[in-house]
C-alpha cells in the first residue's frame, strides 16, 4: 500500500488537483500531453515517479504557470545518499580540488549522455550530479582549481557507445586549462589500483578527504588519513604521464577507439 504522505505521493495529489481544475479526465489528459492514461493513473495515486519532462509538459498542457516542475524540487534534496551530504558541503566551498578516479571520470567533469548511463537513466541523479559541476562555472567564489588524475583505462571502458564516450573524451579535453589539469596513469601496476579518492583543500589551507569503498563514500579530516592521502596522490601523480602526452593520448583514444 502506497504511503499517502511521501513526497511523491503529494505531488501525484498535487497533478490530480490541477488536472480536475482544468476540468479534464486522466483520458483527455493523457491526449494532451501524449503519455498513458495508465501512468498518469499511477503517477496521481502515488504508485509512479514523475520525471521532470513529465512534469514540464503537464505545466505547459494544465498552464499551472510551472507549479509542478517547481514541486520537483523535492527529489534533489534525496539523490545524494546522506553519507554524501558531508562531503558535498566540503566540494563546494574547496579552493582546489585533487581527484584520482581508476574507474570513471570524476562526477564533476562527466558529460550529461555519460552520466545517465553510469546513474542507469536516474533522471533526478543526473540532474543532481550536473548540478554539483556549477561550482567550475561560478563567478563568486571563484571555481576551484581540479588536479585529475585518471587511470588508461578509464579512456576506453565503453559507457553508452561510442558517440557517448567520443563526447565524454572531448568534453574532457575542452576543459583542460590553467584550472584543469588532467594525467593519465598508464596501463599496468601502480600504487592508484586500490580506489578513488579527492582531497578537498579549503579556504585557510585545510585538506579534508573523501575515499570511495564499496558501500559508500567516507568523508574525513582525520590528519593521519589526509596525509597518508596526500602522499599517495603525489605518488600517483608520479606515474602519471605529463599533461602533454596525456593529452595526446586522450585525443589517440578518440580517433582510435571511439571514432
């Protein structure tokens, strides 16, 4: 049995109440705006998510002047698991940023087609992870500096296809630049294989970490912990190439792999 009182289920009551105000059944609804009697059914009972292209066309089509996209914003605030808020907090108000990804490119520089494969279609995750990458856009503060580090092999795991991955490589090129700055760690053994981590260095010098496990990610000021990564980054960064052969084995992998 549904949960009357869940978000989801007050924005379906919220939908039934601007459908019947603009005097339409589900069926002539569903007309309008080209999507099933049956999900609208679900979607008002609480039963079905809405997503955001949902709710923009049932806007446009009951002229609620926006009201239920705006409702949407609900779901932004329950994307991030709660162990994530923590570190969120620390990435926004960093001064730089120094990331090691052996697996994925790092959230903050993922193109929206790669980030929907990686999130399986999660609509509300997508849009929560593009959202976090406004800090590299924003005028005051000014963004942090990124110092990416990123294993080979992450250039040529297949994510979507090639036209996904073509874009995800170039979108990467296109931000290299005096606050971005990308190495690549060759194939083979080095000291980054046991996981991902990012040193947030905030405003006053101090460096909190964020280390990926296999159930959730850790946020810590722990000193010790902070030094021991430090350390390793700058060992990782090591065996990375330069910033120029890096590039250019990034624009290899696109004309060679994925073009």
């Amino acid at each position: 049995m549904v949960n009357v009182y869940t978000p989801q289920a007050i924005w379906g009551r919220e939908l039934r109440h601007y459908r019947k105000e603009a005097g339409l059944t589900q069926g002539q609804l569903a007309e309008r705006i080209h999507f099933s009697e049956s999900l609208i059914s679900g979607v008002e009972t609480g039963q079905l998510p809405a997503s955001p292209e949902f709710a923009e066309i049932c806007d446009t089509a009951l002229e609620t002047g926006g009201a239920l996209l705006r409702l949407l914003d609900w779901r932004k605030g329950r994307v991030f698991p709660a162990w994530f808020g923590k570190w969120r907090d620390k990435e926004q108000a960093a001064i730089t940023l120094r990331i090691y990804q052996p697996l994925v490119f790092p959230g903050l520089l993922q193109t929206e087609a790669y980030a929907r494969v990686l999130l399986r279609g999660d609509e509300a995750a997508v849009e929560a992870r593009l959202d976090r990458q406004s800090i590299l856009t924003r005028e005051n503060p000014p963004p942090p500096a990124l110092r990416c580090v990123i294993d080979e092999a992450v250039l040529y795991r297949p994510m979507g296809g090639s036209e996904v991955m073509r874009e995800q490589l170039n979108r990467l090129l296109s931000e290299i630049g005096s606050r971005l700055s990308v190495q690549v760690v060759p194939h083979g053994m080095h000291s980054g294989l046991m996981g991902g981590f990012v040193i947030a260095t905030l405003d006053g010098g101090k460096d909190v970490l964020y280390a990926e496990t296999a159930v959730r990610g850790i946020t810590t000021s722990d000193e010790e912990d902070v030094a021991v990564a430090v350390e390793r980054f700058e060992v990782i960064r090591g065996d990375a190439l330069p910033i120029n052969m890096s590039i250019d084995l990034i624009q290899k992998a696109v004309e060679e792999k994925w073009t």
